[in-house]
C-alpha cells in the first residue's frame, strides 16, 4: 500500500534555503536533524559532513520510512533515519556538534523537558538551529484558507493545535533558556510558500494535510460544496503563473547548548544575552543577510520565477505595512535585548513579518 505523504520539500523549499546558509554544517559535523520528515534537511547535512554524519528523528513511521529509501536511492552512507519521540528518545549524551530542525519542535507536549532532552544529546557549546512558525494572523496560508472554508463562520477552535506554540518569541527564548540553552538569538524570516502547480493540484494538497476536513466538520453536502468552491476560487487567485504561492512568517531561532548540569527546569524567564531583533512599531524584522530580491537562491520547484512570486507577496505587505502605519504603537516593554548594536534605527528598518498535528 502506497501511502500518498505532503510534500513539505517543496512547500518549503525557499525556506530551506534560510535553515541551511544559518546552520553552516561543516565537514565534520555530527547533526541531529529533529522532526526530520522525509528527510531532506538530515540528507543535505550529511552531504555538507563528508567526515561526520546526519541523524534524523521523526514520529511519523511513513516519512521515516520514506526518507530511509530516499537515503539509500541517493548511496549518502552517512545518513541515518530512526523513528523517534525527540522529547523523550535516549539519544547519546553528548553525542552530535549541530541540531537541526525545520518547523519540527513546535508539537513538543512539555517544551522545557524536550529541549532539555535534545540538549542532553547535544555537546556542551553545540548550536541549535530551528525554525517555527510565527502567530497564525501572519500566516496567509492559514488565514485565507480558513476564511475561503469557514466564510462567516468561526473556525474550529484549537485548529492546527501545537503549530504555534512557539510563535510568541520571548516564551521561545525562555523555554531554550530554561533548558540549559544560551546566546538565544530569534530573527524573523519571510518566505512565500508552495502548494502545488496549480488551484486542483493545491486543493489535493490541503485535503492530504487534513485541513480541509476539518473546516468543513459539521456542514452538510451543500455548504461542503459552495465552501469548496470557494477555496478553488481562492486558490487560482494565487496562482502566481508558476505555481499556487502563500506568504507566510518564521522565527530562525539560534541557540547554543550551556554547560552541562545548567539547565534549570522549570524557570522560563529570557536570558539577558538573548537576542531578538525588532522593527517599526515593536514588530520584529529580520536580520539576514540581503542578497539581489532579497530572497536566496535557487529558485523554488520547478522553474518558478521568484520575481512573480515576489509581487503578489509584497502587494500583500504593502496592506500590512499601511494598516499597521494605522494602529497606535503597541510598545516592545517585556521584550528581550531589544536592539543589537549596529542595527538600523526603527524608521529604517525593512518589516518581514500545520497541518496540523503533522507539520514539519
């Protein structure tokens, strides 16, 4: 039985291209790649570590299993794949220079205990590289898709469950904090988002991801219909003549493992050498290096033109940056090591802003 997975590859392909230049797996590397998935990131790692070697981790058996073929059909023999609860896994203390993860630690039912686990595996010194969604009202692939299927009906609460946990930044450099992790950086990233070559192709894909389901629970056969309709019709307006694109907003988090024996359970407050870089009105930016578009390369799937994905994303931000310019400053008291030295003042500064369960 052909068991049909999403493709989160390609879905975050320009993403990937962020975790990537930001972990700098050197040759010699021993990565732990956490919520693996398939396992690209864990094979690009291994491939960057010709004298080290990759481990992947993830709690789906298929896409372990997946990644274990695609492993052996590429020959890298320095990549391994195991089917594992990273919160909870025995890993080998001290056992890997680098952890990764790529939109896998948001799911974490006791956070603090997770990354103390994965910190545990990690050598004392050793950096962790992750990615996790920001707030949902920042993701356009969780807000149109909800509005196109729930229209004036609320969406079901609890959607997407654990996929923002770690949207609010301060929590998320007091959680790292509290597990014996320091020089907690968090960055804003900002990166279109893929769904398929076309509306019908994106549409197969949100069903495949289980979002469409549960938007429409409780309708009957008609209103299924028309709500269906409706996400069509939302889905070819984004078509952006190389494929179905969303905006959407990250958080690159960097941190390095403490000393052993000083992690302190239980305690969630940010470290006074955390980082978090913030923009126009307390709203965070980036703090990436600037390349031409602004967007690394290469290209996303297929021969995607990033220039028509940048223009339909940038009128969206353009909305953003004037109903923001609207609302009164929310203030940044509370937030952490607000300004790094050498960053741009406020007024200069560039704004950049689950499936559920089973979201990288």
């Amino acid at each position: 039985m052909v068991i049909e997975l999403f493709d989160y590859d390609a879905e975050l392909s320009r993403y990937n291209v962020r975790l990537r230049a930001v972990a700098g797996v050197g040759p010699a590397d021993r990565v732990l790649d956490i919520g693996c998935g398939t396992g690209q990131t864990t094979r690009d790692a291994a491939r960057s570590a010709p004298s080290g070697s990759a481990l992947g981790v993830d709690v789906s058996r298929p896409m372990v299993d997946r990644a274990r073929a695609l492993g052996a059909e590429e020959g890298i023999r320095n990549v391994s794949f195991e089917r594992a609860d990273a919160q909870v896994h025995p890993f080998a203390p001290e056992g890997f220079t680098l952890g990764l993860s790529r939109f896998g630690t948001m799911f974490f039912t006791d956070p603090v205990a997770a990354f103390t686990n994965i910190g545990r595996a990690l050598r004392p010194g050793a950096r962790l590289v992750q990615l996790v969604w920001q707030a949902y009202h920042r993701q356009e692939w969780s807000t149109a898709i909800r509005q196109a299927l729930a229209a004036d009906r609320m969406a079901p609460a609890g959607h997407g469950h654990g996929a923002f946990s770690l949207a609010d930044p301060t929590v998320t450099a007091g959680v790292l904090t509290a597990a014996g992790f320091t020089a907690v950086e968090i960055t804003e990233v900002r990166e279109p988002i893929y769904y398929g070559p076309a509306a019908a192709d994106a549409r197969d894909a949100l069903f495949e991801l289980r979002m469409v389901q549960e938007l429409v629970a409780g309708l009957d056969a008609a209103a299924t219909a028309r709500a269906l309709d409706r996400l069509l019709v939302m889905l070819d307006a984004h078509d952006t003549g190389a494929g179905v694109w969303f905006d959407s907003s990250a958080w690159l988090v960097t941190a390095r493992r403490g000393p052993a024996g000083k992690a302190s359970v239980g305690s969630c407050l940010p470290h006074a050498g955390n980082r978090l870089t913030l923009g126009r009105g307390g709203h965070p930016v980036a703090d990436v290096e600037k390349r031409g578009d602004d967007h690394p390369e290469p290209s996303p799937p297929g021969e995607a033109q990033p220039r028509h994905v940048q223009q339909h994303v940038d009128q969206r931000r353009e909305r953003e940056e004037h109903d923001s310019e609207q609302r009164p400053d929310p203030g940044v008291e509370g937030r952490v090591d607000q300004r790094r030295p050498g960053d741009p003042d406020d007024e200069q500064a560039e704004p950049r802003e689950d499936p559920t369960d089973d979201r990288e």
